[in-house]
C-alpha cells in the first residue's frame, strides 16, 4: 500500500474535487445549450459512481423525457420530408433511446429515476427494413454513374444494406461489384539496371495493397487489363565520390591539432609563514584529433503511366542514404594536460566501416523513400 504524504493527499483531493464539480456541471451545461441526449448520458455516468448525487439526478430527470421527445420528432420530421437519408437517420434515433434503456438498466442509480425507460425496438426493426431498401436503391443510382469515386460510394451504400438486413436482394453482389468498379489495377515491373544485387523492392509494392488499389505484376496476365503501370528501375549503389564501391577510395579522414597546457596540483608544502601551499605544475601535451567519414547511397526511379493513354502521371527519382563515421584522437606529452573526454577520445581506436552494414543501411532507406512517394501517389485514390 502506497502511503501519500499529507501535501500530496490535499492535491489529490483537490484535484478529485474539482473533476466531481466539473461532471457534474457538464452534464448540466449540455442540458441548458439543449443538448439533452448527451446530458442524460453525463448523468447515467454520475449515478452510476454516486447513487445520491442530486445534480445527476436533476438532470436525468428532466432531460431524459425532453431526450426521447426530441429524437422521436427528428424521426418523424425526417420521415415527413423528403430526406435521401430518413430512414437510416430514423435507425440511428431509435438506436440511441435504446442505447438510453440499456445504460440507465446497467445504473442503480439512474434505475431510481427512470424506472420505466422507453425503447423503440419495433419501431427500430421497421425502420431498418426501409433503411435497408433506402440504401440500395442509392447504391444502384450511386454505380450506375459509372466513376470510380461513385462506385465507392455504392459499395458502402450496399453494406449499409445488408448491415441493416442481412442478406437484403442482391445486396452482396452488388457490393462485390461496385468494389470491383471502383478498384484501380497497378501493373507492375521492376528492372535492375545495375551490377548490383540488391534484392527486390517488390515488397514496398505489396505494402501499398488495400481496398480499392490492386497491384499485380507486369508478367501476371490478369482478365481485366490495368489502368496504370508502375516501373520501378534500381540504378545502382555509390559512395560520396560516386565513384564504385571502393573502400579505401570513399573514406574521408580530417585532422586537427592543439597544444594543451595545464596547471596541476601535484601536492603541498609549508611557506615561511607556516602555511599550507599547494605545489602547483604546468604540464603540457599535444593532442590531435581525427575524423573519419563515409556516405553511400543507392538510386532508383519509378514512372507511372497511364495504360490507356500513355500519359505520364509520375516520374521521380528516389534516393537511399547511408553513412558512417568515427571520431578519435592520439596525443603526445604529459596526459595530466587532457580532459576527461580528450582522455576517452585518444582511448578509441581506428576502424573501418562495415561495407555490407552500409549497403544495407542504404537500401532500407531507399525502401522507406520509395513507399513515402507512392503512398503520396495513391492516397488521391
């Protein structure tokens, strides 16, 4: 048990204080702007933590009734009109003053209130039954315009009908055939127009896979011809003199030297006056200080066309960075005369960077790029 000092208990109480006034008033402001489902809601919650709490009762008790008049008129005034939508907005109301029933049975509390909650489940079953024709009749107007951004909205409009009832006419097939409508189909080539084998990039491709967005390869015969090709082309992978790969030749190395001096304490003696001194020393040193630095990077371009046209959509060039480096130092002269970190830099030794670990490096980050760029690409679709 953690034991809370009796400061820190006066914060918490304060703090609790004021989020209980907080509840409890916001329920209260959202009944007064009349936003009554919401306030009854707030105070379901309160009941359910404070049986007695006065305000929550206040406010589920008068804004209950005023929450379930308000939705009920919504419903029939949407039914009355000439709303594209009315029935799947009479569904959403009859949800919520059922939603209403379900919380206010599940709290004590707000049972103590409202002991007779009401609920719409016939009227909730009727409804769907019409949302259900509602949504599929502007599905079909929805795929008969024939554009992709169209058939997308088609393909919700028949799920939204077969949510509201299962199996609803042919709202299955529909669906999978406004799906189909809608879907943009990639094909797909990669080249290698290097000596290098750098794997594939095939993956960064698949990654982009989702609903509405089919990429397949360029070598896979498909029944429905793309309506786009995507080439991706490997370049290859150079250092930072875009030279080929060469060790010795790629590494960069500076240098830098300083003279140090220092004065240190190397023990005490007595003065004539009798008093301690310090013996103090100048030593001295000269320390250098060595960098050494290597930057590779791996190229690839992709373009993307329109099948039908050949109209180029994209064409961009994409790069893959790597790079190591290592600083260290050696010195000459008295080590008293370096700091602590001068002290740990001349205990480093020289290395070489690992080529493979840079080559991959490299590629990872090209991958990274290359997805960026198309995802940029295809969030428009």
């Amino acid at each position: 048990m953690i034991l809370l000092k009796p400061p820190m208990q006066k914060i918490l109480l304060f703090l609790f204080v004021i989020f209980f006034i907080s509840a409890c008033s916001s329920g209260k402001a959202a009944l007064k702007k009349g936003d009554y489902y919401d306030a009854v809601i707030e105070s379901i919650k309160r009941l359910r933590g404070s049986p007695e709490n006065k305000k929550a009762i206040a406010v589920l008790s008068q804004g209950y009734p005023l929450s379930v008049q308000y939705i009920d008129a919504n419903i029939q005034n949407g039914i009355s009109s000439d709303d594209p939508k009315k029935w799947r907005n009479a569904v959403a109301g009859y949800n919520q003053i059922n939603y209403l029933n379900d919380q206010i049975k599940t709290s004590l509390g707000a049972m103590k209130v409202i002991t007779k909650p009401e609920t719409r489940f016939k009227e909730l079953a009727d409804a769907k039954s019409k949302a259900a024709e509602e949504s599929y009749n502007e599905g079909i107007t929805a795929l008969m315009k024939n554009t992709r951004d169209d058939s997308k909205v088609a393909y919700f409009d028949f799920k939204d009908a077969n949510n509201f009832e299962p199996g609803y006419k042919e709202s299955i097939e529909m669906m999978t055939q406004a799906e189909f409508n809608a879907t943009l189909r990639v094909a797909y080539e990669e080249t290698n127009a290097s000596s290098i084998n750098y794997g594939s990039l095939q993956p960064v491709v698949n990654s982009l896979q989702r609903q509405f967005l089919s990429f397949k390869p360029i070598t896979q015969k498909d029944t429905v011809p793309p309506q786009q090709i995507l080439r991706i082309v490997f370049k290859g992978y150079q250092d930072n003199i875009g030279a080929a790969v060469n060790l010795l030749r790629s590494l960069t190395t500076t240098s830098s030297s300083e003279d140090l001096k220092r004065d240190i304490k190397t023990g005490e003696k007595k003065g004539a006056d009798g008093k301690t001194q310090d013996i103090i020393e100048t030593v001295s040193a000269r320390i250098t200080y060595y960098h050494k630095s290597k930057r590779t990077a791996s190229n690839a371009s992709f373009t993307i066309t329109d099948a039908g046209t050949n109209a180029v959509l994209q064409d961009q060039n994409v790069v893959g960075n790597a790079s190591w480096q290592l600083d260290w130092a050696t010195y000459s002269g008295d080590i008293r005369a370096l700091s602590t970190s001068q002290q740990n830099l001349c205990k480093v030794r020289e290395s070489y960077p690992n080529d493979q670990d840079l080559f991959n490096q490299s590629i990872r980050d090209l991958e990274t790029n290359l997805s960026n760029q198309l995802k940029s690409f295809y969030n428009k679709y």
